[in-house]
C-alpha cells in the first residue's frame, strides 16, 4: 500500500520535497493541492515537475475516500458514508445553519466503549482512524456541501466537532494531528473546533497540557455512576467525580469552560431527581451543559423524552445558575446518529 500525503502537514511536505531533490517550495504546493485545491490524484498537480510527480505516484497517494452513500435531508443535514484508502466504512456528518457550517467526523471504525443508546458501539470496535482520514471527511463534506450550495456566504466549512464515531482521546495522538491541520492548513479558528470525549480521565488530562484553545465537550449522559456504568459500560472504571475532576483541572489549565453533554432517554435519565442530582455534581465548575434529546435508532429500545421533560429538566439546572441549552434535533430522517448509517451496510 502506498503512502499517503493527506494527513502530512506544509513543513512536513517541504521536507518530502526537499529528499526527492527538489526546491522546498514544491511542498508547499503539494500542501495546497491537497489542503485548499482539494485535489485527489497526484498527476493533477499541475504546477509540479513531471519528473517529482513520477516520483511521488510510485510511493505516494495523496489519501481521499470513495463515497459509497448520501443521505440528505429536509434542513440541509447529510450524512457521508465513506470508504478510506485503507478500506472499512466509516461515517461523517455536514450540517449547515444560518451563520456557520459545521462537519461532525469521526475518529475511529467503529467504537469499544459500548454505549448502550449508540448504533456505533453495537457494531463493536475495528480500527483508529489516520490524522488524514480524519481531514478526508472535512474536505469531502465540503465538495458535497459546494456542490448543493449549503455553504451560504461564507463559502467553506467554518465549524467541525469530533463527535461522530469512536472516542477520539482513545485515538489521542491522529484526533490531536488533525485538530492542528484543521487549523493551520484548512485555516478553521481552534475555537471553532470541538472535540468530545465519553469521560477517557487520562486523556483529559494530558490534553489539558497542550494548551490549546479548542472546546472540550464530555459526554456525561447519567447523574449517578450506577446508571451511567449501565448506560457507558466501557468508561465504567471512571467514577462521575472523577470526570468532573479532570475537567477541573482542565479548566484551570487552560482557562476554557467545558461542556457536558447529556442525551435524555425517556424514563431512563430525564427526572426532575436526575436534574437536581446533576446540578450538585456540576456545581462550581466552570461549564455548559448540552441537553440532547435522543435522536431515535431502530432496535436499541430508547426513546426520546418528552418535550416537557426537556424543559423542566433544562430549569433545574437554570435555577442552579448552570448555563444550559437543548441541542436542536437534526438529521432524524437520514440516520445522522452515530453509526445508523454504517450498521445498514455492515
């Protein structure tokens, strides 16, 4: 298997160039072929020298996917299933609103952590995914996006969430890659970048070191650890406390709030006693809470909560002076939620 260029950063190519006998700058425009022409085959590098593209095409491929299925709906969300160079099927998200849009990736095929509410996980875990496959998915929402006029006046992806399947700080070292490339190549503001996690303690720690000024989201989901080791059987060795602690320390690191995200599951996690319970835990931090309503997966046997729960849920939390917000449901009609898509044809 050849290779791959997609995933190396500017400096990185420079460096390629410059062993092949060539003038560092034709690095340079390799990174924008590949980063800003999003071009997917080598020969189609028109400005490099015939001799360096013979080169690089005997031992390079520049990395894009094959898109196997488009799902598309009413609101403008789709939902990519792709298929990398390195094969297995693996799902990212384009979701345009009214000032911004936003591209949901992936970081693994598949999932180990086994959430119970999640399609993902029930398929089982296969493989990381490479900093470039992550890019991948960015870069072809785009030529999707492009081609039905969803990216509106800004004309680019402006937002991207690491949210879509796999836990993203089990593959540390590809998610914190591309995150950089993100920035320095596609030019996407480390602010505009989020980056969730089901609770992994050791990650959020040592990301709290890297200083870096992205948004942490973590994915707490219960208020009581007997219900969330139900619920996250596969980050049960972590305690709520102990999450909460780290994301204490991640704050005073870095001085950015975090985000917990929490989807409600019908009779499951969406009592008042639930709210009042996770007010106590998140008091004092500094955060946002994201209330998800779950989007509905056939065969998993959750349902979503009734509005009116959502609601006074969303009130206890407000009378605890916890910011909160309710997360607007997209993508119900294509499969958007992790692993919906992939499970069809797997």
């Amino acid at each position: 298997m050849k290779k791959v260029l997609l995933g190396m950063s500017t400096n990185e190519l420079k460096l390629l160039a410059s062993a092949s006998g060539e003038k560092e700058f034709r690095g340079k425009q390799v990174a924008d072929w590949i980063y800003r022409q999003g071009c997917r085959k080598i020969d189609d590098m028109a400005n490099l020298p015939a001799d360096f593209k013979v080169m690089m095409e005997s031992e390079y491929q520049v990395g894009r996917s094959e898109i196997k299925k488009l799902r598309k709906g009413k609101d403008g969300t789709f939902k990519l299933l792709l298929r990398p160079v390195f094969d297995e099927l693996i799902e990212t998200v384009g979701m345009p609103y009214e000032e911004r849009f936003s591209c949901c990736v992936s970081t693994q095929v598949g999932c180990a952590i086994g959430c119970a509410f999640c399609a993902t996980g029930a398929a089982g875990f296969k493989r990381n995914l490479a900093a470039g496959e992550i890019i991948d998915q960015v870069l072809t929402v785009g030529e999707v996006a492009l081609k039905e006029k969803l990216l509106g006046a800004g004309g680019r992806i402006s937002h991207v969430v690491f949210m879509g399947m796999g836990e993203p700080l089990i593959n540390y070292d590809a998610t914190l890659t591309a995150v950089k490339l993100l920035n320095a190549e596609l030019k996407i503001g480390m602010r505009n970048i989020t980056v969730s996690s089901i609770g992994y303690v050791p990650g959020i720690y040592r990301l709290a070191k890297e200083q870096l000024q992205f948004t942490l989201a973590v994915s707490l989901h219960a208020s009581e650890d007997a219900l969330r080791r139900r619920l996250v059987p596969g980050m049960s060795r972590y305690t709520l406390k102990e999450i909460v602690d780290a994301c204490r320390a991640y704050f005073r690191e870095t001085g950015r709030r975090v985000t917990f995200e929490y989807c409600m599951l019908k009779g499951v996690n969406d009592t008042k006693d639930d709210a009042v319970r996770l007010a106590v835990l998140l008091k004092s931090i500094n955060c946002h809470v994201n209330l998800i309503p779950f989007n509905p997966v056939e065969g998993l046997g959750f349902k979503s909560p009734d509005p009116g729960r959502v609601a006074d849920f969303q009130q206890v939390l407000e009378d605890a002076a916890i910011p909160v917000t309710q997360r607007e449901q997209r993508g119900a009609g294509i499969e958007a939620a992790c692993g919906q898509l992939r499970r069809q044809f797997t």
